[in-house]
C-alpha cells in the first residue's frame, strides 16, 4: 500500500522498495526503504523533506534528513539518507548504517 502524499511511497515509484517488518503480536515495527535516485528527484525529495520540518546533517557519508523528536508519531524516528545516486529510509536512525550495507551486498 502506497500513499500518495507520503516520501516513503517514491522508493516503489523509482522502483525500489519500501518495506514494513516486525514481530507478529508485537506493537515494533521496522520500516526501510531503498532506491536509486536521481539529482533532479534528489533535490526536489530533499527540498519536499525540508519542508515538512526535517532537519539536514552529514552522516555515513551523505545527508541525512530526520524529523524532530518532537514530531515523531508514536515516538518512531523518521529518518532518510542521500548518498550518491541512491537514497534510503527507516524509521529507526541506528539501522542505516545495516540497510545501506545490505543494499549494496545485493
């Protein structure tokens, strides 16, 4: 399920993946996503981010754009990573470094 007005949803658009993943009958979920993106899409993605109050900073060896704490839904962080031609996400900033890893050991 995708939705419209939501980032996570451009990862299938540009044909990556964006995925949910957690313990049945538990409350914790994981969500990543991945893609290859492009420097126009880059820019508009970063400045769209921005917009909705996520703030910039330089992390494993791209930018890293997160929101708040204060503006976390149900105390989930939201994070997504540019490096490169490729962006990524998830809703836990500690396993980045893990999906950028898996990502590109195919």
């Amino acid at each position: 399920m995708i939705d419209q007005g939501n980032s996570i949803g451009l990862f299938v658009q540009y044909n990556g993946v964006a995925c949910q993943w957690g313990y049945p009958s538990s409350g914790d979920a994981f969500s990543y996503g991945h893609s290859a993106i492009s420097s126009a899409n880059a820019k508009a993605v970063k400045s769209r981010l921005t917009a909705d109050g996520y703030f910039a900073r330089s992390a494993l060896g791209g930018e890293l754009f997160c929101l708040p704490p204060e503006q976390s839904v149900m105390g989930e962080e939201s994070c997504f990573l540019f490096v490169g031609p490729e962006w990524f996400y998830s809703n836990v900033e500690s396993e980045l470094e893990m999906i950028v890893s898996q990502a590109r050991a195919g």
